[in-house]
C-alpha cells in the first residue's frame, strides 16, 4: 500500500483547504485511516480517523467541528474549514493494513500554511 497526499498550500485564517490522500496497491487490506500533523518543534499529533467504510470518525478536540475526514474507494479527505494560524503543519495520512491491521504506511506530508 502507498499513499500520496495533496492539498497543501498558502491560505489566510478563517479560510479552508481541502487534503487528499490516493492509496494505491492492495487497497482492499486497508483498514483504519488517519490523519496526522507536525508542527514545527512540535511532535506529530493525531488529527482525525476514520473506519474502513467510512462509517465512524473521530477528531481531536483542537479540529472538532472545523475539520471533516471522509473517504470514497480509493481517497481519503480532509476538509479544513476557519483555518486558524496553529493548524500550520506538515499534513501526514496514515493507513494500517493487512490481514491482522499491522502493517502501518504514511504518506510523503503536505504542508499547510494559515497566515494571520
């Protein structure tokens, strides 16, 4: 399994980007997806999860009610919304996969910038 992710880029607060995420391979052995951010000097955090069928998701309490995950076959999505200048980070989605769920991949990172 790899992904890829896009979306990244320059934008003022209170606005909104949308990331995705393509996985490729064997994308029916994908499970959990997720997506996380690393600020600068600052350790990765988790953002947003999101079962296999895109059933259940959940947030951390920073990005509750300003952030959607979503996902269709083979994409996953973060719409970010009333973007806020402590949201800049590296952008990161994160899939286990397998039969058992343990293997783990991460895509390359996409940066977000919000400006004050």
């Amino acid at each position: 399994v790899q992904l890829v992710e896009s979306g990244g880029g320059l934008v003022q607060a209170g606005g909104s980007l949308r990331l995705s995420c393509a996985a490729s391979g064997n994308i029916a052995s994908i499970n959990a997806m997720h997506w996380y951010r690393q600020a600068p000097g600052k350790q990765r955090e988790w953002v947003a999860g999101i079962t296999p069928g895109g059933g259940s998701t959940n947030y951390a309490d920073s990005v509750k009610g300003r952030f959607t995950i979503s996902k269709d076959t083979n994409t996953m999505y973060l719409q970010m919304d009333s973007l806020k200048p402590e949201d800049t980070a590296v952008y990161y989605c994160n899939a286990n996969w397998g039969p058992q769920g343990d293997h783990e991949v991460w895509g390359q990172g996409t940066l977000v910038t919000v400006s004050s």
